[in-house]
C-alpha cells in the first residue's frame, strides 16, 4: 500500500497563495480560532512533510528573521517545523535548520514515487507550488486541500497557486467552513484529458 499524499495551499478567492505590497499580513488577516484549531489538527498526527527547496528556504527564513511572539509560530506552524521533512533538492546541503529534515536528491516525481512506496506514514506538502504541479501532472498527488481566504487580491496577488499547472480534473472529497467565513476545500486531482 502507498502513502497519501496532500497538497496543501493557502489561497485569496482570486488565486494567489500570498500578497505582495498592501497590509494584509499572515492569512491575509483572516484568521481565526476555527481555522487555527483545524490546523492544528491537520498536523497532529503522524505524517511526513515534503518541501521543495525554495519553499523550504522560504520557511527557514521567514521562522528565522520572526519572534516566537508572531502569528508565524502560530501552534500549528510549530508542529509542522517538528515533523519529519523530506527537502527535494541538488543544492541544499545537510544538515538543515529544520529539526528532522534531510534533503533528497533527484527529480521529485522520483523521489516522491519512492517516498510513497516506502513511507509508512501520510505525507504532506504546504506550499511548494511548482514542485507539486509537476507531481499532480505525473498522478502522485492524492489531494489537493485549498484553504480559500475571503479576499480578493487583484492588485496586490502574488503566486498564483496553479499559474502553469497542467489542466484537472477534480473530484471534492471534502468541505468545511471555519470562522464562518474561510473555505476549505478537498479534491481528489484527475489529469484531464
């Protein structure tokens, strides 16, 4: 049996999975008890993270340069820094600011292949948004779970979360709103056509 695998994202209802410029701050200001206590949830159980290596120097980063005081360190954000992490990456040497992370080299649809032939646990990927087109394109993404934010971005949206992904299909698995106002939304992804 192989392990699932989650593409996680965060997105404004217009696309985007961050702002550049404006005052929005983290979760676009949105964020609320619901949402944190669901996250926290999500990353309670056994799992395993896989990051992209821009992604996981964005991280490593953006936790390095913030107080524990910052909405960064939010309890969910904490447990997912203490998951094993698998980092795909020919640049990034060992060992990584990251408590239980190690980096896989290769292309990542060969080692995320691998990854779910030999992981005993879930593997989850938060961000990492080229990385995980190229997976769901080669089959290997079992879910897409998009946290849309009740905002729209137009003039200050940044990183379109599926700008030059290939075409889906998809089949919604689950939803929920959280704080009254936050969607949550569940695929399974199909390649169209």
């Amino acid at each position: 049996m192989t392990a699932t695998y989650t593409f996680d994202v965060f997105s404004s209802l217009d696309g985007f999975g961050s702002a550049s410029g404006g005052d929005w701050g983290g979760y676009w200001g949105k964020q609320g008890p619901e949402l944190l206590e669901h996250r926290l949830e999500l990353y309670g159980g056994d799992q395993r993270m896989v990051f992209g290596a821009n992604t996981f120097r964005e991280f490593v980063q953006m936790l390095s340069t913030t107080n524990t005081e910052s909405e960064v360190f939010d309890p969910w954000v904490t447990r997912m820094v203490n998951l094993p992490a698998t980092v795909v990456s020919s640049t990034l040497e060992e060992p990584l600011d990251w408590p239980d992370a190690t980096t896989a080299r290769g292309d990542a649809v060969d080692v995320v292949a691998r990854l779910k032939e030999e992981s005993d646990a879930p593997l989850r990927s938060h961000g990492s948004l080229s990385m995980n087109h190229a997976l769901m394109a080669a089959g290997l993404v079992d879910r897409v779970q998009v946290t849309i934010f009740p905002v729209i971005t137009g003039q200050t949206g940044a990183s379109p979360i599926f700008g030059g992904a290939a075409d889906f299909d998809l089949e919604l698995l689950e939803s929920r709103t959280l704080d009254g106002n936050t969607q949550e939304l569940v695929y399974r992804p199909t390649l169209h056509g």
